[in-house]
C-alpha cells in the first residue's frame, strides 16, 4: 500500500509538474507575441541589433541556427534597419569564441569594422538581454534569432522595462528541431525561477560602453504594457 500511495502521489506531482510548465510556455509565447516579426523588411528600424550568439559548427556542420542569424543580421543591416550590430556570446576559451566567430563572418559580408559591438560576456540569454541595456545603453533594439528563442528573450527584456522586438529567423525541422523545443520549455521554467524568485544577475557587468551611433533611429512598437515586477533580495544570487 505505501508503494502505491507512493507512485500515485509521484504521478500527480508529475502532472503538476508538466501541466505548469506547459502554462509557462503558453504564457511566454502569448506574452511577447505582438513584438515578433518574421520579415525583416517589415520590422520598424532601431539604432541596434543585438544578435545571440550560438557555435558556428556542430560536429564539423555548419549550425544551421548560426548561418539564419548570420543571414538575418546581414540583411537588416543592408535594408538599413540597424545601423550597428552588437554581437553577443559566449567566450569561454581561446578557442572558442562566439562574438569574434561572428564578427569575422560579417566583416567578411561587408559590414565596417565600425559598425560592429562585441559582448565577450552573453554567457546566456539574461546575460546578453540585461547586458545590452546595463553595459551598452541600450534601451530599443532589434533581437535577432530563432522565433523560440525570441519569445523567451523579449520577456526576459520586458522584465528588464526594455523595449525590445524581435526578427525570428528560421529554425530546423525534424527531431532536432524537437529536441530543442523540449529544451526550450524547461528553460521558460528556469526564466521565470531567475526573473522572479531569484533576481539572478548577468555574471559579470564592468564597467559601461555605452554604444554611440552616427544616425539614431527609432521607429515603434514602445513598450506599453507595465513591466513586470521582479522580487528582490538583498543578497547577491549565484548565476545558474
């Protein structure tokens, strides 16, 4: 009897489990809707796009994630919807560097050296959304990556009072495609434990480099809707 009472109470707290993330998921999605556009010719221009880095290969293939971001980075660039790309990621050894992987790829597309920001420090999404408005001066920019990875982004952003929109570029389909959407989920979950709960920080913010623009440009959507209020503590959170 005990073990059955264990296993019914492990599935209900299953379902609970799965069901909340699931509405986390929704919420996310439904939240940051209005602020997603798939064309870039028909997103409203900002001073800056902020493109979230990935690794350029997976085992020796080039990351079809990677080359959309590329592409769409470029391409806003040349419509003139941005006129400088702030390129954040992770740094985590001498051989293994997103920003400057990116940066390179673009100079040799054609972009000036002049237009082009590194963040060495966007270890994750939260750091590289926080870190464009706290280090950078960023308060509107475009965010360009897969529409997924937009939702997430833009209400990490709008929990920042940031007004950011978003371009979502393709993504693969298929099992990996799932894989990653899986994955996804769980990390909404965790957004909300560190947005919320925690009031986790980026892992490192320095000093500020604000970004300075020859031409600024700016065209809405604004931030209407009230930013969330996140709980604080008085003590500094570890990074997860």
């Amino acid at each position: 009897m005990k073990l059955l009472s264990f296993f019914r109470i492990s599935a209900v707290l299953c379902i609970v489990l799965v069901g909340t993330s699931l509405l986390i998921d929704r919420w996310i999605s439904e939240s940051t809707a209005d602020r997603i556009f798939i064309e870039a010719s028909h997103i409203p221009s900002r001073s800056i796009g902020l493109v979230l880095g990935t690794s350029k290969y997976i085992a020796r293939t080039l990351n079809p994630y990677y080359d959309y971001r590329m592409s769409a980075a470029l391409e806003l660039y040349q419509l003139g919807k941005v006129n400088i790309l702030l390129l954040s990621g992770d740094n985590a050894h001498r051989s293994y560097n997103e920003p400057w992987t990116m940066k390179r790829d673009l100079l040799k597309a054609g972009i000036p050296d002049k237009d082009i920001v590194l963040d060495y420090a966007g270890f994750r999404t939260l750091d590289s959304i926080v870190r464009a408005k706290s280090v950078f001066e960023a308060d509107h920019f475009v965010i360009i990556t897969q529409k997924f990875h937009c939702e997430r982004a833009l209400f990490i952003a709008q929990s920042n009072n940031i007004d950011a929109i978003c371009l979502a570029v393709p993504e693969p389909r298929g099992m990996a495609g799932l894989k990653i959407r899986v994955r996804e989920i769980l990390a909404r979950v965790k957004a909300i434990v560190d947005l919320y709960l925690l009031d986790i920080q980026p892992r490192f913010l320095g000093p500020k480099e604000p970004i300075t623009t020859e031409q600024l440009i700016f065209e809405g959507p604004v931030l209407e809707k009230p930013a969330l209020k996140k709980q604080t503590t008085d003590k500094t959170q570890p990074n997860g």
